[in-house]
C-alpha cells in the first residue's frame, strides 16, 4: 500500500504537521514533515498482509497503522508521544475515534529513559559528525602493503619502505606461514622470478596475503608482520566514511562548516530540545511540542555555542530529570491494560461499522 491508497481508501484517522513546524522552530529553509496514523482494511488487518507503516521516499511522510502506533505508545517513544501531543494548529485531520488515545494513558516515569536515550543518540551522531570533519578519509583506500611491516633488529618497518630501499618487487616475493606465529610470516625474494612465488598480494585491493610453495632450506630473506586488524579497522572507517559523504545533507554539512562548528548543530539543539521537554514531563506531568525559548533553541543550531557549552547544559538537564523522576507523580509505566482496552474497542468501532 502506497499513501495515495490510504488517502484513496480514506484509511487515515490522523494526521498531524510534525518536526521543527512543531515545536516552533522552523526556518526559511525547513521542510515541512507529517506524520499520522491510519487503519488497515479489514482483509489486510485479519489476513497476512499487516503493514505497521507507510512513507514516503525520504521519510518526511510518515503513517503508523493504528496498533503500532499505540505499541510504540506504550514503549513511551518520543516521537510517537510528540505525535499525540499535537497542538491544534498543527492537526491536519483527526477523526473523533481518535479521541480514545490520551496521553494521560502513556506518559510515565519511562519518558525518562526513552527521552535521555534518543538525545544521547543525537550526541552520538554529533560526535561521529566531529570525528568525520576532523579525521578525513583520503579517497583512495589503503591496501594490505600497508599494514604490512619487516621485523629487523627488534623494530618494525614499513613493509613499503624496506621494498624501495632494497630494491625489491612484492610480486617477487613468497610468504610462508609462521607456525603459531599470528599474521607472522616468513618472506623469501627470488630476484629471477624463476621460483614461481606467488608475492606477497596478487591484486592492489586484495584483502588477504598470499602464501607460496617455498623449497626446503631457502634462506629466510625477511621476517613480515601483517597488521590485520588494523587493516580491517581502516576499511571500516573507509566504507563508513564514504557512505556518510554520499549520503550526508550537504546544504546541512556546508551550513555546520560555514559557522565553524565540526559537530552537527541541528542535532544537538533536538538534543537539548529532547531533555527539556523530559524535564517537564517529570516536573509538569504532561507534554507541549511548541517550545517556548525558541531563541535559545535556535542559537544552538545556528552554531552560537561551542560543543562544550552544549555538553554541559544537556548533562545539567539530565541530572535534572534524575532528581525530578524521584519525586514524580507519573506511574512507573504506562497504563497497559486501559490502553489495550480503548485500542480494542477502536478496532471494533472500525470493523463492525
């Protein structure tokens, strides 16, 4: 099913303006993203055809089947909860049946977990974001050579290095294992080329060394160390690095670089966005999107506090949401089985009409 067919089929039972409309915080360049909730035809719904979600290509569209938006509910995630807590300027459409779901049922002392959770996820993202700024990756990947050192006189050369000096031609060589020695390897040259090594790779981006057939009592020429982790740490980072710039906001990235920030800014103002609005879930017992120090907000994303500034107000919030979760009047969890009840009860409202 496509969101054409929910609209077709008149399946949507609520639709909201979600993102940073929302909470107050849109700009000249903000997109505008929905989120909503629909039911499944009945066939569908009783049949092996249960679809939880549908969206659209860039996620800026996104529709919950009703049961796992009351599962995700219950599970207190932050998303879902600023879903419900939708101010009426932003509610596009609700049906009356909708008026089941309160928020009284879902919010508990869970908030404090999920909420401090996902900011700390757009910490992590800022970090990595940081760590990608400042630690390019060149574009031409490094090879297995290059974790490859010779072990002379109780020290490690570049295996590259030793080649050059010597003269030598890596597809001259032949490695044999070392017993019980890991990724070590006995090297011997055959400047004619007329022992049949296999050198030490076959192609520039193989990932693995190769081994040769050597004659009983060939003179050792060398010993190799292969740093294989270290290798396998580099393609890592490689791969993850590449994909991140294919894939990156790029207007995003320039605007983050522009203020001179190695961090993504706008992740760390939701960041701070998040603990505040869990701070007055514990203290408030209740949950408003629009944020009211829109301004200060707005400073974090636009690159006006440095990252360590940022880091110290989050961790100051969330000492705040420990002490205030203590002292809280909201349950422990959320209401399972009177949230259960009234999604039964919507259910049989829509199959039985």
């Amino acid at each position: 099913m496509t969101i054409d067919d929910l609209k077709a089929q008149n399946l949507i039972l609520f639709e909201v303006i979600s993102g940073s409309r929302a909470f107050g915080l849109a700009t000249e360049t903000s997109d505008t993203d929905i989120k909503g909730v629909f039911y499944l035809p009945k066939d569908k719904f009783y049949g092996i055809d249960y679809i939880p979600q549908i969206s659209n290509e860039t996620n800026d569209i996104v529709y919950y089947e009703l049961g796992r938006f009351v599962e995700l509910l219950l599970k207190n995630n932050p998303n879902i909860l600023e879903v419900l807590a939708s101010d009426p300027s932003c509610i596009v459409y609700q049906h009356p049946i909708m008026q089941h779901l309160t928020l009284d049922l879902f919010l508990s002392k869970q908030t404090k977990q999920t909420f401090a959770h996902y900011a700390m996820s757009q910490i992590k993202k800022a970090k990595g974001l940081n760590k990608k700024i400042n630690n390019p990756v060149a574009v031409t990947r490094k090879t297995v050579l290059d974790f490859c050192y010779i072990i002379e006189d109780q020290r490690a050369y570049p295996l590259n290095d030793w080649l050059t000096e010597h003269g030598f031609k890596q597809h001259l060589c032949g490695l044999v294992n070392v017993r019980h020695g890991r990724d070590l390897y006995a090297l011997f040259y055959d400047p004619l080329g007329s022992c049949g090594y296999h050198g030490i790779v076959q192609q520039q981006d193989s990932t693995e060394l190769c081994l040769s057939s050597v004659k009983i009592d060939t003179p050792v020429t060398a010993y190799l160390s292969f740093n294989r982790d270290g290798f396998s740490s580099h393609c890592r980072d490689y791969k993850a690095y590449w994909q991140w710039v294919e894939k990156r906001n790029e207007q995003r990235y320039q605007s983050n670089i522009k203020s001179g920030n190695d961090f993504d800014a706008k992740n760390m103002m939701h960041t701070i966005r998040l603990l505040q609005v869990a701070h007055e879930i514990m203290t408030q017992g209740t949950l408003t999107n629009k944020r009211a120090n829109r301004n200060e907000l707005l400073a974090i994303k636009n690159g006006q506090l440095s990252y360590d500034e940022i880091m110290h107000i989050a961790e100051t919030l969330l000492s705040k949401i420990e002490t205030a979760s203590i002292t809280s009047l909201l349950p422990e969890v959320p209401n399972f089985t009177k949230a259960i009840a009234q999604l039964v009860k919507m259910r049989e409202c829509l199959y039985n009409h």
